[in-house]
C-alpha cells in the first residue's frame, strides 16, 4: 500500500438504499440468484504463490520493489502462470523515478466486451522488504482466483480482466498510468473495478470499500453469511489502485485487513487478536511469509472469487427508451462559475415524462462543492444535487425529474458549479433517456 494520504471517501447514506441496484449504467451489477456458485480458493494454492514471491526476492536482494530485478521477476512468474493457463496477457511499460516499471494485464476470452469486470493488485513491495502481505498477498489472492476461473472454465455474461500493477508504493503510478491510457470508451466499459492490497495482516480486521453501493454489499453479504462482521475501510482509503479508477468515475471495490493503524480494544472484542497495529511488520523487512494470518488470507481469497463470480454473472441491462447523450467534456472552474453540458432532444412528441431520467457522469475531487441542477428548454431549474455526499469525489449517478410540465424537445443543460475553492473536475457526461 502506497503511503501517501489522501481526503476520507464518505458514502452518503441514501447510497446504501441503492446497495443492490448499483449506479444505474455504469456499476457492477448484481444478480445473485442467477450467478453461479464460487469455487472455494485453495488457501495452499495461494500460500505457494506467496512461497514463490518470497523467493523471488530472496534472490534479488530481498525486495519487489520498482525499478529492482525482483520486481520485473514477480511480473515474469505472475505472467507464465496466466499464459499457461489460456489468458491473453499484456505487459505494458511506463516509466518511473528513471526506471522502467510494468503492470500486466490479463483478458479471460469471453463475456461481453462492452461489460468488463476488473480485479487487481499491485505487486510491487518497497525497498526495504519482500512485501508478502503488501501487497504479495492481493496479489496472490487475484492470480489463484485467475487460475480457479481457468479451471471451472467459467464463462460468465460479462469480460473477465485482471490487472497486477507497478509502482504503487510510489504513488499509484502503474495503475494511474494504465487508465490514462484507456480511451474513454474503453473506460466505459469498465463495470467495475475489484482492488485487493494487504488482505492477510498477521493482526487482520475486515475492513469493506465503501465506494459503489453494489460492491460493497456484495462483500458485506459474503462476510455475514460466515458470521464474520464488517467494517468501512478508512485507513487505505485512497492510498491504493482502485484510487486511479474511482478518480474517473468507475465503480470501485474492495478488501483490506489494516497496515500500520492499531486495533481498538472494541475491534479487538470483535475480531480476536491484539491491541496492536493490524500489521507490525508494515513496509519493514519483516513482511515475509512468517507475516501472514492464514484465516484472514483464506477468508478474503475466498471473497474475491465470491466477487468475481457474483458480479459478471449478468450483464447490465441497457436503458430502455430513447437515449440523447453528450459525452464531451466540460472542465468546472474551481470556485468559479457555471458551466453547462447540452443534450439536444427531438423527436418526442408533447411534454417530457414524469420520471425523466437524468444520468450525470461528473469526475470531481470533492462533490461537496458542487450545485448541480437540470436547465429544461424554458429555463425551469431542477436541482439534482446541492453540495451534498460530503468529502466523496464524482458524482456518477442517475436522477429521476418529474418534468411532466416541459415541452419535451430542445435543448436540455446540465450546469454545475463549484462554490469553493481548491477542489477541481469536470462534466464528463450528461444523458437523458425517454421512456
């Protein structure tokens, strides 16, 4: 887990209402009950895996790190297991404090193209150790829950991809560099975005993302039904890979036992363990393979394939009625004035419906500072979001407007402002969609 801070993601509550449903259009949705049974993770499987990475930085003295001869390993062995395996892999290079770093990319063949369902971690340890719990650990949890897909030869509704990423512990750099890359078209496939980083700490809590309302109650519901109980993820909140993705709007999830922080006697009362830090041995030289609760890493492993099977067993169903769309982005000065995003209708015969539905796609750093209102035709102003959801960023959400008394045709605007300073983003859709 990269050290950096960044502000407290806080869902607003409303979200949790819309747990099952997801964000309309763009979340990983949910369909429990036709989704197939998960295979249980072998937990020797994924301890070998950390044997192996283990070794790898024995051999290349004693680290994982960026830049370093154990790091390009790790990506070599990851990599001969997936294509040994029937994926399609990609190893993609950037750049980094003058060193070539990588990530790699795994496509399972199948699924729906347009519905891309991604887990990841990263791979990368700091200089100073193995980095078995951070991040060996996700890492070893995506590549068996890879190679368990391989074997069920699953084939689920959505496309299946999985993604172990360089350079995080110096600042998220692989993962920021992989979704710069992706057009944005290809950034709209994405359903979702799975991250796993530091799931088997030796002193383990069982701590959820609170980002996409989906996601997060598909961990909560996996962990319930083992009678194990749940908290919101706050100390990596940011710190990791799912930050690059949320950072323009894909739905996000994941998993974390705790780093550095030290369990509270309550936490204590509820999970086991020691009033101590999560994890003592976090970015130390002791985070070595004697650094890992089995229960916490077999648990979580389990959940990730849970995940992965729950979510890309359906796909999203496309809206139905008629769909004007403006994709082009429109920047929001930072404390600045408003701006505008128009959507021309035509065609629609009398007044626009009851339950107008208004899909907003803003990447933003903090949505508290953000008025967002739809501009009817005739001017008439409806307020869709009034610098609410606290110190959340984007606001990626479908509204739904009684506009029954608007003229249907003409030109629809989405104007957001933001109303104080330091925080910046922009429009990066707007829809309206007619039944």
């Amino acid at each position: 887990m990269n050290i950096s801070v960044s502000r407290r993601f806080t869902a607003a509550a409303a979200l949790a209402a819309l747990a099952l449903g997801g964000l309309t259009g763009t979340s990983a949705s949910a369909s429990p009950a036709a989704a197939a049974a998960a295979p249980d993770i072998p937990l020797a499987n994924v301890k070998q895996h950390l044997t192996d990475l283990q070794s790898i930085a024995n051999a290349n003295g004693g680290n994982r790190a960026h830049g370093r001869t154990g790091y390009k390993a790790s990506i070599d062995f990851v990599k001969a297991k997936l294509d040994a395996a029937g994926y399609t892999t990609t190893i993609q290079q950037f750049t980094s404090n003058s060193a070539v770093g990588y990530n790699l990319i795994a496509d399972w063949p199948g699924g729906d193209p347009n519905q891309v369902l991604m887990a990841g971690a990263h791979l990368d340890s700091v200089s100073s150790g193995a980095g078995i719990n951070d991040n060996g650990s996700g890492s070893a949890a995506v590549l068996e829950t890879a190679l368990a897909v391989a074997r069920a030869g699953y084939q689920p509704s959505k496309h299946l991809r999985f993604g172990w990423w360089g350079a995080e512990e110096l600042g998220l750099v692989g993962s920021k560099y992989y979704v710069a890359q992706l057009p944005t078209t290809e950034r709209a496939k994405l359903s979702g975005y799975l991250n796993f980083d530091m799931i088997g700490s030796p002193n383990p809590g069982y701590f959820v993302y609170d980002d996409d309302p989906t996601i997060e109650t598909t961990f909560k519901n996996y962990f319930a039904g083992l009678g194990v109980p749940t908290e919101i993820e706050t100390e990596g909140d940011g710190r990791s890979d799912h930050a690059s993705f949320k950072n323009v709007g894909i739905p996000v999830g994941g998993l974390f036992t705790g780093a550095s922080r030290v369990k509270t006697s309550a936490q204590v009362a509820k999970w086991g363990g020691t009033a101590t830090a999560f994890d003592r041995c976090y970015h130390s030289s002791c985070d070595t393979t004697a650094n890992i609760n089995d229960t916490a890493l077999d648990r979580n492993s389990d959940a990730v394939a849970h995940a992965i099977w729950t979510l890309s067993g359906t796909s999203t169903p496309p809206p139905t009625g008629t769909v004007f769309e403006n994709t082009a982005d429109v920047s929001i000065p930072d404390n600045g004035a408003a701006v505008t995003s128009t959507v021309n209708v035509t065609g629609i015969t009398g007044n626009a419906p009851a339950a107008l539905s208004v899909g907003v796609d803003i990447v933003h750093t903090y949505r508290g500072d953000l008025v967002v209102d739809l501009v009817a035709p005739d001017g008439s102003v409806y307020s869709l979001s009034n610098r609410s959801g606290g110190s959340a960023d984007n606001i990626v959400q479908t509204f739904t407007v009684n506009a029954s008394s608007e003229v249907a045709n003409g030109a629809w605007k989405l104007r957001a402002q933001d109303k104080a300073s330091v925080d910046t983003g922009y429009i990066s859709g707007f829809k309206l969609t007619f039944p």
